[in-house]
C-alpha cells in the first residue's frame, strides 16, 4: 500500500510524507491522494474494449512481428500518442520518432532431413531441430552415449573412453531426460526431482563440450515424441526471428522419435530397449555397444526484416531525468496453419492498458499535475520471437538506463484462471521483489490503500516455480540490467498461444481495475521523493 499523499500545490505532485520501507498499517493511516484517484477513475472498461476490438480484429492478421498487422498495431498506437500530444523521443528516428526500428533475420527451414538407407525421416514429422544449423547433404558418424550425463560415479562418457571411442566430429545419440526406477524415483538424482545435468539442454552443452558435431535426443515411444512436438511445433515450423548474426551454428540439436535411432544405430526395439536396460536397472552405462551412419540435411535460411517498439513519452517536473518505463508487448503470433491468433489477452491486454495509462497521465498533466519523473510508455516488438524489442532497447537505450526507476510490465490481464474463477479481482505480481525491497513496499501499500479489492498472487515469483515466468516477458531485459522490475500478469489459460484468444473472452471490468491499481502504482513512483534503491543481487 502506499506512502505517497500529501503533496504541495506548486508542485501539484509532491513529495512523500513519508519514506520507503514504512509498514503497512502505517501507509494505511496516510491520507488519500485524491489527484491518484480522480486521474486513475479515467481509466474505464469501455475504452479499453474499443482499443483491444481494433487491435485484437482479423484485420490486424495476429500482429506478428515484421508482418502487415504489426505495421498497422505501431500505426494505431503512434496515432494515439500523437492524439495525447507525448512528445516523441527517438531523435535518431527523425522520419518517424515515436519508431525506435532496428533489424532482424526471419529465418525459415526449407528442405531438412535425416536419411538412412531408402527411408528419408521427415522434419516436424519424425523430429524436430533446436536451433539453428544448415549443412549440405552430408554422413554423419552417430554413436550411442547412454543417457548423455556425467556425474560423480557415472559417466556415459567416460565409458565411451573405455571402449576407445570418442564422440568428437560424430552426433551423440542420447536419450532425453533421465529414466525413472520402478518407484517413481529419476534414478541418478534418486528423488522425485530430475537432477539438473539430465535435462536435455545441459545434454547438448555436454556433448558439445565434448567436441560432438550434434546431439540427437531420442524419445522412448512415439507418444512422448508426439506430445512435445504437438506442444512445440508451431512455434519451432513458423518462421522464427532473431537479431542478425554473421556466426554459423556447427553444432546440431535434434530431437527423434525412437525409430530414428533403431535404424541409425542398426538395432531392433526389442535389442534397444535391452541395451538401455543396465542404465535403467543398475546406472552401469552401455554407451559405446552401438554405432552407426545416416545422411543429415538441414536448410535454414534468413531474410532481413524491419520492425519497431513504439515510444510515447511524457517529460516530468523537477525530477524529469528520472524516467519511469512502463511496457507490453504488441506483437503476437500471427498467422498459424491458416487461422488468426489474435491475441487479445497475449498481448492486447497490456497494450491497451498501456495506452489507457498514458491517457490518464497525458489527462492528468494537461489538467496541471504533471508528475515529478518522466514516464516513458513503450510498447515492444518482437516478445513473441525471444523478447527481442525490450533487449533492443536495452541495449541501445534512448534514456540512461543509470536514470531509469523501474519497468512495470504487463503481459495479459484480462482473463481469469482456473485457480480464480470464483474471485477475478486478482492479479499475478512477479519480480517486485527480486531487486527492490523499497518497489515491492511500495508495490504492496498501493494495492492496499487503492486497490484493496485486488488480490495479489505471488505463486509464480516462487524461485523455484517450473514456469519460470520472470525470465519469460519483457521487464526481464530490465532486470538484468539491474533495474527493478514488477511484472503483472493473470496466468495462462486453454486460449494461450490459441486461435481462440479473443476479444469475446476478456473481462473489461478485472481489466479497468488492473489499469488503475498499475496507474496508482506508476503515479507513486513518478511522483516520490526517492526512486527504489536497488538493494538485491539480479537473478541469472
């Protein structure tokens, strides 16, 4: 809940009354800020609706990045910071600076294959590559490496020493993940837990520590392979977006239904599934008993596009070179097999509410109660593609990144969860705390003392949460940067990533509350007397 209040008219904005770090029960004794409430109060349901049905419509074609509708999504939304009268920052940009644009590299697979005898194995259909890695028609040595983990007494390589053989130049053949005893229990680890060196990314770095030209990761049964590439394929065979490299990939990651390695290996199931059987039963590696060839191909080609992050900003009073940032992504998935992902929760909602929250602040100052920092509103592309619009920036800041407070993100909030059906009013708070003791106070005095109909859920700032939701929006590019960050959010529901995002699912109204409890939020921090002290180590 919240410190602020009590401001002096010359300022309209004042200073605290009291500092950071004051308990609870003493903000809730702190007068009201009626200026916070009657700008807040702007930020209405119906406003936001006839944002997201523009944004959100066919029309706009899913906004994927570097694509017609995400053209059009900058269009609408510069038009509005035009409309409030937000200056325009990107002075390098001078054709067009409420555009800060910069490159990447579409790239797409064309022809990729595994080949061996007369079967040619066919991608997104027998497997799936991780990565990027282009090779002409080539035979490859493949050599079996058990599970592909070492630690402590075991080692599936060491036992490939043993035998005189080395997977230098050759793709490991490994099984993905770690087997289970006939208890439940991930045999090397010996709990519940899978130990760390046994997921498959710490298997290819492994591998290729090792001098492995590639890994090929081998589901035990077509299910398995079945069910994560139902998960994946849309994403890993829709072109994906990077920023330009002149660095080629020599190593390859591919992940195989069970028959791949049967033929490669030249083995049956019945005589593959008994060479895994001393790992499974007793961890005695049998790495090295198979070896074999196959013909790879993989054609992966780039093309250079343009896209842009979107800035409105706001200068401040005798604090304006502190600037606030408050973000959401615009982008969204596009066009998937022929169907529109609209995303209307992923991302229009934080979308428009970032353009209702500039409203709000453009209203409030027009009125004479411009706020003490600048707050720049910043609407990123390229979320979607691996956070890319948020990192451009922070790599190549149009503010100092020393003089930027914090990043408010926010990164769907208009749709409820399973957990919630029965009370709506509820918003995921991620990273309050990670970097500022001083921003999750604030954070927390805030809800209390003007949006207590709000229920904060930290399920998902759990450290441990598998999720791991606070690396996997745009206010992450923030935090390594060692600013504090809050990331709003409202959890995933059956229409994530979904044809069926729409507009017709959102609830305005949890919406209209999530922007004002954000608006107070922002408002406090543009207007206190101190900007959050950075008092934790950032999180890796």
């Amino acid at each position: 809940m919240k410190k602020l209040l009590l401001f002096t008219s010359l300022l309209a904005c004042g200073t605290w009354a009291t500092s950071y770090g004051q308990t609870s029960t003493a903000a809730a004794t702190q007068p009201k800020d009626e200026n916070l409430i009657r700008f807040s109060q702007t930020i209405q349901a119906a406003d936001l609706k006839k944002h997201l049905s523009i944004l959100a419509s066919d029309e706009y074609e899913g906004r994927e990045t570097g694509e017609k509708g995400q053209k059009m999504a900058a269009d609408y939304i510069k038009k509005h910071f035009e409309n409030l009268k937000l200056a325009a920052p990107v002075k390098s940009n001078p054709d067009n600076p409420y555009y800060q644009p910069f490159p990447l590299a579409r790239k797409t697979w064309e022809e990729t294959y595994i080949k061996k005898g007369n079967k040619k194995y066919a991608l997104f259909e027998d497997f799936f590559v991780a990565g990027d890695y282009t090779v002409a028609e080539k035979e490859m040595d493949f050599v079996f490496a058990g599970y592909g983990v070492e630690t402590g007494s075991y080692s599936d390589y060491k036992e490939l020493e043993k035998m005189g053989l080395s997977v230098k130049g050759k793709i490991a053949v490994v099984m993905v993940e770690e087997p289970k005893d006939k208890d439940g229990n991930f045999i090397f680890s010996a709990s519940k837990t899978m130990a760390d060196y046994s997921k498959n990314g710490y298997k290819a770095k492994l591998a290729k520590d090792k001098g492995a030209a590639g890994i090929l990761l081998v589901y035990p049964t077509d299910f398995e392979f079945n069910k994560t590439l139902s998960l994946y394929k849309s994403w890993l065979s829709s072109p994906a977006l990077d920023f330009e490299s002149t660095e080629q990939n020599n190593f390859v990651t591919i992940y195989a239904k069970p028959e791949i390695a049967h033929k490669i290996l030249k083995l049956k199931p019945k005589k593959f599934d008994k060479l895994l059987k001393p790992i499974i039963e007793n961890k005695q590696s049998t790495a090295g008993k198979a070896v074999g060839t196959a013909l790879v191909k993989s054609t992966r080609m780039a093309k250079r596009i343009m896209t842009e992050n979107v800035l409105g900003f706001l200068e401040g009073t005798d604090k304006k070179d502190e600037v606030l940032i408050i973000t959401a992504h615009y982008d969204h998935i596009g066009i998937v097999d022929g169907k529109i992902n609209n995303g209307a929760d992923d991302d229009g909602s934080g979308t428009c509410s970032v353009l209702e929250l500039a409203e709000a602040f453009a209203q409030a100052k027009a009125a004479g109660f411009a706020p003490r920092r600048s707050i720049l509103f910043m609407l990123v592309t390229g979320e979607e593609k691996g956070l890319l619009g948020s990192e451009y920036y922070t790599n190549h800041p149009i503010f100092p990144l020393k003089n930027t407070i914090a990043d408010l993100n926010i990164d769907m909030v208009g749709r409820v969860d399973e957990k919630h059906k029965a009370n709506p009013n509820y918003i995921y708070v991620i990273g309050s705390d990670k970097l500022s003791t001083d921003l999750h106070n604030l954070s927390e005095d805030t809800r209390k003392n003007y949006a207590a109909e709000v229920e904060f859920d930290y399920t998902y700032n759990d450290d441990n949460d598998p999720n791991r939701f606070y690396y996997r929006s745009d206010h992450y590019n923030f935090a390594v940067k060692n600013i504090p960050i809050i990331f709003y959010f409202n959890g995933v529901h059956d229409d994530y990533h979904q044809p069926t995002d729409d507009v017709e699912k959102i609830n305005f109204d949890k919406m209209e509350k999530i922007g004002r409890l954000i608006f107070s939020t922002a408002w406090q921090l543009a207007n206190g007397e101190k900007r959050p002290v950075v008092d934790k180590a950032p999180k890796e």
